[in-house]
C-alpha cells in the first residue's frame, strides 16, 4: 500500500490533522476528511469528462473552510488522527 493509498483510507475513516509545506514555503494545518456523511452532496454531470486523478496530489475535505483542498503529497510534514 503507497503512502497516498494508506492516508486516503484513514481520511475515508477519520478527522485527520494535516501538515505540510505550501508552494511559497510557508506551513499550513488543515483539518480535514474524506468522511463521506461529512462531504457536500455533489451531483456528477454524466456529460462532463471526468479530469485524470493526479497521483502526486491528495484532495481532501477542509472541515473549518468547508471546501475541497489539496497538497502535493511530497510537501507532506506530518499527520495525526483526531481523537
């Protein structure tokens, strides 16, 4: 299991408390999730393609901005479930 594989499965389970390096360098905290009774209700276009899933980037839920976010997963500094 790769390291993107093993954070989206505890994402899918659980709050988790994200760190990691920005482009411009400076850290950001992100509480996040991909809990799917907290993601937004989203109605897929069946015309609209579907973009390619970009392996090197993890999109997630932002609980305190309520949006999607994402970061490269090599900026990644640390991670903590929420108890």
């Amino acid at each position: 299991m790769t390291k993107r594989d093993e954070l989206k499965a505890l994402l899918k389970e659980n709050i988790v408390n994200i760190s990691f390096t920005k482009k411009d360098g400076s850290e950001r905290k992100l509480k996040c999730t991909l809990k799917t009774d907290l993601l937004p209700k989203v109605e897929l276009d069946p015309n609209k393609p579907r973009k390619a899933e970009n392996v090197d980037v993890l999109p997630v839920w932002d609980l305190e901005n309520e949006g999607f976010r994402s970061f490269r997963l090599e900026s990644l500094i640390s991670y903590e479930i929420e108890s």
